[in-house]
C-alpha cells in the first residue's frame, strides 16, 4: 500500500484517503504527493491537490445528478471513488497553486478601468427680445389693436415743444389781424400803416411799412410751418 501526504480532516476524508492508498498506482501517488507542474501567467507552478479540494469537486458533480429543485442526491461509493481517482489524475482541474519556493501562488489582479463619464454642456437661455412698437403693430393680421397703441404711446416721452405751439384760436386772431392789415395796404388812403387807424379823407398820408403786429405774426407762422411758408 502506497502511503500519500494528504491530510484527512474529517471521517469521509479518511475513508477517501485509504481507498487511494490502496488503488493509486505510482505514477499518480507521485502526483498526490508532489503536485504537478503547470505554466500559468508565464510562470512555472506547482499544483497540488488536497482532500478538501476533492470534497467540493464531488459537492459539484453531486449536484449534477441530483433531480431539479432537489436538496440531496444520493450517490453510491463506487462513484465517489471513481471521482477521487479522476481529480487528482487530471491536470486539467486546479487545485492549489504554489510558486518554487513553495509559497502559495497569487496572482496579480489589474485595477479594473474607471468608466469614462462624458459631460454635456448646458446651453444658457438666452434673454428675451425687448418688445418695440413694430412688433406690436405686427400681432394678428398685422393690425395693431386700440389697447397696444394706447400702451404705446403712453410709454412714449411727451414732446415738450407742443406747450410753446399756439392754440387754433390764436392762430385765428393772427391771421385776422394780417388781414385787416392786408386791406390796409389796398387802400392807404384811409389807413394809417404805422398805427393802423383809419384816417380822414383830408389827413396826411404816411409811406406804407411793416408794423411789429405783423412781423410778430410772421415770426410765429414761420415757427409753426418753416421756411417754406409763401406769404401772400
């Protein structure tokens, strides 16, 4: 009987042991007592196998057989057995890795990369428009409504020239007044130029001028229509 390394640490395990000891062949109780060498992320380790890496491995094919939903499986002893020999003579399945020295072996885990977060600008909201009296007079169908004129033009400065503009019943006086003296110079004979009263037909003519009356009236028509004003 071959004597193995493995430690047992409980009765299953005991009875798996000596079940292995007594049907290993040298070759595999090389392996159980040694490990097996095997290359891994470019280094040279040893993997060696222990009982309680088998005890999971049969936990695993247990479950296999077990019905859906079920708990429990029963699974007789030749075929836990036949399981023991299969772990520890496939290289393929991993137990415990250890480096040369004989510590175990762990490998180097690579921080996992941040998630890159992209971040959107937010249009600010531009500020709006300040309302003139084209936009108004531009609601509906393009007609300007009695509410939005009224508004309009009391927002709108008053003009202050229109106080020093004569009323029309000065305007009426004047005009009366250039009249009178228009007749005046149609008939000087019996009109005084300068005074504007009417003479006798005997008193002393005077030559025709301009009375200040009427250079005053003629400097606030030209204040009121320009220039352009053609006496008559």
């Amino acid at each position: 009987m071959t004597k193995l390394n493995l430690e047992a640490t409980s009765r299953e395990q005991e009875i798996v042991k000596t079940y292995l000891e007594e049907n290993a062949s040298e070759t595999l109780a090389e392996k159980m007592n040694n490990g097996t060498p095997v290359e891994k992320d470019g280094k040279q380790l040893i993997n060696r196998k222990t009982l309680d890496g088998f005890m999971r491995y049969a936990c695993s094919e247990a479950r296999k057989l077990a019905a859906k939903q079920a708990s429990s499986a029963c699974v007789e002893d030749k075929v836990v057995f036949g399981w023991a020999i299969h772990y520890f003579e496939e290289d393929g399945i991993e137990g415990t890795l250890y480096n040369a020295d004989g510590t175990e072996y762990k490998p180097v885990r690579t921080p996992a990369s941040k998630p890159t977060t992209t971040v959107k600008a937010v249009a600010k909201p531009q500020p709006a428009p300040q309302m003139t009296l084209f936009d108004f007079m531009e609601k509906g169908d393009g007609e300007t409504t009695e509410t939005d004129v009224k508004n309009t033009v009391e927002n709108e400065p008053e003009n202050e020239e229109e106080d020093d503009l004569p009323s029309a019943e000065e305007i009426d006086e004047i005009l009366a007044e250039i009249d009178s003296e228009d007749g005046a110079r149609k008939y000087p004979e019996n009109v005084d130029m300068e005074t504007g009263e009417i003479l006798p037909a005997n008193a002393e003519k005077s030559e025709p001028s301009v009375s200040p009356y009427e250079l005053e009236a003629l400097r606030i028509l030209q204040e009121i229509f320009g220039d352009e004003m053609v006496l008559r």
